[in-house]
C-alpha cells in the first residue's frame, strides 16, 4: 500500500504525543522509585490531571467570565449591560421562568415516581425485568427522547390522518386535535416529561436498592405493633433512605440545568420554550451575541455550583 505523503504530519503529531506520554510516564516512574515519601509520589501523580483542569476548566471559565463583562463582538467593555438584559429582557425572563420550573418539577416528578415504582417491586420475584424495562429509556438520548415523542405529540387537522399518539386518543375519546408544543406555558411542561420519563428508571434503581437495604427487624417490628403497609412505607423505609433520595433530588437537578437536547430537538426554543442551557447557545452562536451567551453561562455556573457543592457533602458524609 503506498504511503501518503498527505497524512505524514499527522502521524508524526501523533508519534510527537506518544513519545510526550511516555517521557512522563517515565518521569513519574523513576521519581517514585527513587522518591522516599507518599507526598512527592502523590504530586506527580496528580500533576497531568491538575494540569489537564487548569488548561480544559479553569482557563476557560475565566474567560468566560471576563467575556461576560463585553459587547457582541467580545471586544469592547460592556459593564453589567449583559446582566442588566438577563434580568430585564422579556424573553430571558421567561428562559429563567423555565429554567425554574424545569428544576421544580423534574426531580420531584422522577424521584417521586421511581420511588413509587421501586416500592411496589422492590419485593417481587420480576424485581429485575421490572427495573430493567423502566431503565430502558435512559439507554436512548435525549435527542432519541424528543424524536420520539415529538411523534407523540404530533398535529395533525382532525379531517385528516393522526400521527401523533396524544391526539389520536383525544379524538378517540371525541375531542379536537391540540398544537401540544405550541401552546404556552403548558407547552414547556409537556417537554418536562420527557426529560421526566428518561429519568424515571435511574431513580428507581437506586431507590430500590436503597429499600432493600432497609434493615427487616424496623418493618418487622413496626408491623407487630399493628403499622399498615402505608405507615411503614412513610414513616420507617422512606426516613431511612433519605440519604439516598437525597442524592437522586440533588443529580437530578444538576443534570436538568443542562436540559438543552430535548429543547432543541423539539421545539428550537420557541414558542416560549427556551431554557439557559438553550438560549445560552442561541445567543453565543445563532445571534452571534458573545457577551450574552458568556453571561448566561456564567450565571449557569452560579445555579449550579451550591447543588454540585451539597451533593459532594451529602457523598463525603456517606462515606
């Protein structure tokens, strides 16, 4: 086969990198046999991925940051302008109104339902086809989600054939066919549920193994001293896997601040849909408004950062 001189270049990057790695690798490894101490042993090691942060997270939140303060172009200073528009503008008022109800709604939906449905099979002998066909759809991707029930969802005039499920069956039950995802506000709580019916079955699993690791002697007690099944749902197994409902409130809210595939996918942002993650790139790349963009991300990072902070708490407290 001949070789191409076209491709010579990137090969010898990539011999250039390998050849990097393993000259630090080497590094690390003759410090260590030669280093008396676990300290310098453990600051080599952590030494690339300390570095890989620096350059891949903290160099370009600052930058962020500093372009937050800028006009559209990122050139001239701006001030507080790009702040003063997310809190005054009537569109980024409703992305925050959004956001909020995204971040209301979702954990407590998915939570409560898989904690529902991880009680009722947790004890039975399917327990695991069970769980299995509630986590199937946390194999498809958000983007796969809202293909899916953007069919779902679908209009059509009602002389004409239904595509969508959801209409279908309101005509069945002798209604008119519905825009779902047009129609404000209740628009932004039918896409909720996607995000919610994804998230449903990661809830569950957890929740579920947190119910079986329960201690039987509590409900066996509670339940000789006359408890029904609903007491000692409420007052013994779910006081006792607050920790872990914890936990799944805290993950589910974090990755709904992301919520940007299901948007985009179904509905572009409009018809008052939008969301920070959405609207953040709608305004950096599609209105090329790159202070905009910036402050929204940066105001991202500040919703985000108390939930990340508590869940690492809540995991160092487990520990």
């Amino acid at each position: 086969m001949p070789f191409d001189a076209a491709q010579q270049p990137k090969l010898l990057y990539l011999l250039q990198g390998l050849a990097a790695f393993a000259a630090v690798v080497s590094l690390i490894l003759l410090a260590l046999h030669r280093g008396p101490v676990r300290r310098r042993a453990a600051a080599l090691l952590l030494a690339p991925a300390s570095l890989l942060l620096v350059v891949g997270l903290l160099l370009p939140g600052l930058r962020t940051l500093a372009l937050s303060f800028t006009d559209s172009g990122g050139d001239a200073w701006a001030g507080f302008d790009n702040y003063v528009w997310m809190f005054t503008d009537p569109r980024a008022l409703v992305v925050l109104r959004n956001t909020l109800a995204w971040v209301a709604l979702v954990p407590l939906c998915a939570t409560s339902a898989g904690l529902l449905y991880a009680a009722a099979v947790v004890r039975s002998r399917f327990r695991t086809f069970a769980l299995s066909l509630l986590l199937t759809p946390m194999a498809i991707s958000f983007v796969g989600a809202g293909v899916v029930w953007k069919f779902v969802y679908a209009y059509r005039p009602a002389e004409t054939g239904q595509i969508g499920l959801l209409n279908q069956l309101v005509l069945a039950f002798g209604g008119e066919p519905r825009q779902w995802l047009v129609d404000s506000p209740w628009n932004v709580l039918f896409l909720i549920v996607v995000m919610v019916w994804t998230q449903t079955g990661f809830a569950a699993v957890l929740l579920a193994g947190a119910i079986r690791a329960v201690p039987g002697e509590l409900t066996e007690a509670a339940r000789l001293d006359g408890a029904s099944p609903r007491q000692i749902f409420w007052r013994i197994t779910v006081p006792s896997i607050r920790p872990t409902l914890l936990v799944v409130v805290l993950a589910q809210a974090i990755g709904t601040f992301k919520a940007f595939d299901i948007v985009k996918t179904m509905t572009g942002g409009q018809f008052d849909t939008g969301v920070i993650a959405h609207e953040m790139y709608d305004q950096a790349f599609r209105y090329a408004e790159t202070g905009r963009g910036a402050a929204l991300a940066v105001l991202l990072f500040v919703l985000v950062t108390p939930f990340v902070a508590h869940q690492a708490r809540v995991r160092r407290r487990a520990g």
